[in-house]
C-alpha cells in the first residue's frame, strides 16, 4: 500500500469514528419548576379509584416550586413522565444522569406515596419512594436511606450501564445498589405516584441525560498520530512528528473558548442561570450593579445559582479561570455563601465563606480570612485535578479536586442550609482561556527541525555529489 493511499485510508476511518460516536449525542433534559410539567414536555399521568383523568393532585407553583397535595383523596395520584425509548442507555464511555431536588412534608399511612422511577431500553428497573424522613428503593431489597425531615434534598443518580447505581443526597454517597429486570416501557416518571396513599411533596427541579466522556477521542488521534508517522521514513519522523501533534491537538481542542459572565446588573436567572432555593428564598433586590441577597430571616433559607455548561473543562494548552467578587456584611450561625464547581468527568472543588475564614468543601480545610468589604477571587486550573484560588491578587489556597458525581456546572450564592447571610454580588465569570504559546512554541519547534533536517541532507546530498567528482577526475 502505497503512502497517499496509507493515510487517506487513516484519515477516513477517523472521521468515520468521529462520525459513529456522534451518532449516540448526549442530551441534558430538564424541569425546573417554572411551569405545570406538562407546559413543559412531560406526560401527565393523573387519576383516582373512578379512573384516569379524575381527580388529581392539587397542584400549586410557588416561587420556582411545584408542590402536589393528594392528602385530600388516599385514591388520588399525579405524575410526570416521560417515555423515550431508545435515550435511556448510555454508551461507551457515557454516564445517565438523573437530579432532582425535593421535599415530602406530609405522609398519610404506611406506604410511601412520593416517588421518582427509571426504565432503562432493556427493562431494567429502578424506583425510589420518598417518605418525610427517609428514601427505600423499592426494588433493590427495600433499601432505606434516612434523610433530614422537613427539608429540602439533592438528589443525584448514576449509572454507566443501567445494572448498577450510585446514589448521592446532598453531594454525600448514600447508596450504591443494582437495577431489578421488570417488563416496564424506557421511561423517567415522578410526582405522587401511588393510589391507596398520599402525601404533598414540593419538586424544585428533575433533570436528567446522558453525559459523554470526551477522552475516547484521544485513541482515535493517537493511532492516527501513529500511522502518520509510520509513513515517514529514517530522520524525518522527527521533522513530522511536532508539527502533526500541533495540528491533531489544534482539531481535537473540542472544548472551544468560551467566557460566561454575570455582571450583577439583573437577576442571574433573567441572565441564563438557574436559580435554587428553600425557605422561601432570600430577599434580594439589585444595587449599584450588585445582587443582595439577604437570608437573615432564617436558617433554613437557600438562594443559590447555577450555570450548566458541557464541556466546561479546558482542552490542551488551555486555562479553566472562575472569578468573581463579593462582600460578606453580615452572617449568622457559620459560614453560608458558598461556591461550587464540577468538570466534565465528575470531578468537584467547592468553599463556604464565613466573616474570618474560607473553608475547603470536600476536605474540610480551613483558612483565616478576613471578610471586610468587597474581595475579589480567582481559581484556576489546567487539568480540573488541581487548582489555585487568588484572593485579591494573592495565593490563599493551593489544592485538588474531589471525585464528586455530578454534572458539569458552577454553582454559587446563598447555598448552605443552617446558615444565614446577608451578602453582595458584584459579579462572577468563568470559562476557558486558551494559551496559544504552547502551540506557537512547538510550530516554531518543529520548523527548525524541519529547517535543520533540510540543511543537513542538503549538505550530505552535496558533499556526496563532490567526492563522486573527485573521484571521476
């Protein structure tokens, strides 16, 4: 096989599997309380003991919250579903995700009435039912998981091959566990499901789809990086090499730049941020271009924002950066403002501000800090392992990241229940800054190799051409 037909031959079978593994896309579907989830995309399953479409929940949206009562009627029940099939496996590589973040505030008899069910496109199973003070999977042994009664959780859901689950509340592990084989459609399906009992319970949001792992790219580059040079005879395989890297690193940088920024001029959920909240909310209003936000009025209050980005991770020769500047006027019970922040492939950094110190999330480290004023923070990182925070232009915190399952997004605001707070936001920013001197350095690099390379056989070609001559004379 000749070298042209060597390499077209390469490059058609890579952008065939470019091709192939676009074809299973990752998706990101989401409610998030705004509106009735039928509005929104999803099936509503509605009834009692007369038959489908009788009765019902009572249904209320209540700042960014749904809530369904069915402690009127045992026989009621009022879901959400929606049935995709073929969307509920994930592929190589992928993880299905499934969030959501709720409350039950009321139970009436024994039997749970709350619940949020998983059918995979192979009918395996998964369903969990929601009690006040606790959560059973229902069909993984009646597992029962105790969670906090009276507030609200996050709820997360993992699964690489629709078999096995992790189950993380609160961003804490609380259960890992096997999917049970039932003749059940492909579905995702929550609400008040159960007739013969009832419960109100309040959803803030459900989200869920199947998120890809981006570094089965790279085998395909590496094995045409590696054809490629097969091509190249003797000392040239130097002169190819950087310049091909260069290249395959400049195509494959699929996590392109990007900058998102929040400048405290609007609500953030008015500027493409999602907005959380519990007890009600904190009182916020904008002020010389600041969002205020003061939960003083209670503990139990959470106000906090989300921005959902894939991919949020930097590519090669790229910087991750998060800014953002904010006072803390006044606090209560600990610290409260927080900060979050999860890559790509499920690895988490996280602080909780309080008036003197700054504390770690997932390793529990403190640093003296003294929060008078407004102070401006900057992380950064170039592989989302480990990370440097700058507090007003100086190092505070060198550390790493924690492998905390969840979906790529940064999160930040009132954000800690048992704390209470009263803080401005000037702004946050975050996204990916590329440093093109990597790839200038190495063009450059490989361009004197090639000049180099060129030279010397240019020389031996000469010097072989004179001696041939003095030997003829």
């Amino acid at each position: 096989m000749t070298t042209r037909s060597l390499f077209s031959l390469v490059l058609i079978s890579t952008l065939c599997a470019f091709t192939a593994s676009a074809t299973a896309e990752p998706y990101w579907i989401t409610y998030e309380g705004n509106d009735l989830p039928e509005n929104e995309g999803w099936d509503r399953r509605w009834g009692n003991r007369q038959g489908a479409h009788q009765g019902g929940a009572i249904r209320t949206i209540d700042d960014g919250v749904l809530t369904l009562d069915t402690l009127y009627d045992e026989g009621a029940y009022d879901f959400a579903k929606i049935v995709s099939p073929g969307q509920f496996t994930p592929g190589p590589g992928e993880t299905f995700v499934v969030e959501w973040r709720g409350m039950v505030d009321e139970t009436l008899g024994d039997h749970y009435d709350a619940a949020v069910s998983l059918g995979s496109d192979d009918a395996w199973q998964l369903g969990f039912g929601i009690f006040t003070d606790n959560i059973v999977s229902k069909w993984d042994d009646d597992v029962s998981i105790p969670i906090t009664p009276g507030a609200f959780h996050d709820y997360r859901l993992l699964s690489t091959d629709m078999r096995t689950y992790a189950l993380f509340i609160d961003d804490e592990l609380a259960h890992e566990g096997s999917f049970t084989q039932r003749l059940m459609e492909s579905h995702i399906g929550w609400g008040n499901v159960v007739s013969g009992a009832s419960s109100r319970s309040h959803w803030d949001y459900v989200r869920f789809g199947v998120i890809p792992e981006p570094s089965a790219v790279w085998l395909v580059i590496a094995g045409l990086a590696a054809c490629v040079l097969r091509t190249v005879r003797g000392g040239m395989r130097r002169v190819v090499l950087l310049p091909v890297l260069a290249c395959l690193l400049a195509a494959s940088a699929t996590a392109e730049p990007y900058w998102i920024a929040y400048e405290g001029n609007d609500f953030p959920e008015n500027e493409g941020w999602s907005r959380g909240y519990s007890g009600g909310g904190a009182e916020r209003w904008i002020e010389d271009g600041m969002l205020v936000l003061d939960g003083l009025a209670d503990l139990g209050i959470n106000d906090y924002y989300t921005y959902g980005q894939y991919p949020i991770d930097p590519g090669p020769g790229e910087l991750f950066v998060a800014e953002w500047r904010f006072a803390i006027d006044e606090i209560i019970s600990g610290p409260d403002p927080s900060f979050g922040l999860f890559s790509d492939e499920s690895w988490a950094v996280g602080f909780a501000f309080s008036d003197d110190f700054v504390r770690t999330a997932y390793d529990h480290e403190i640093f003296d800090f003294d929060f008078v004023g407004l102070h401006t923070f900057r992380l950064t990182s170039s592989d989302m392992r480990n990370y440097t925070l700058e507090a007003d232009g100086g190092l505070l915190i060198e550390g790493v990241f924690h492998h905390v399952f969840s979906a790529s997004q940064l999160r930040w605001g009132d954000g800690i229940e048992g704390g209470a707070s009263l803080t401005r936001w000037d702004y946050m920013r975050f996204g990916v800054v590329p440093e093109p001197c990597t790839l200038i350095m190495g063009l450059i690099t490989a361009s004197a190799l090639a000049i180099r390379q060129r030279r010397q056989g240019e020389n031996k070609c000469n010097n072989e051409t004179h001696t041939s001559r003095s030997r003829s004379r």
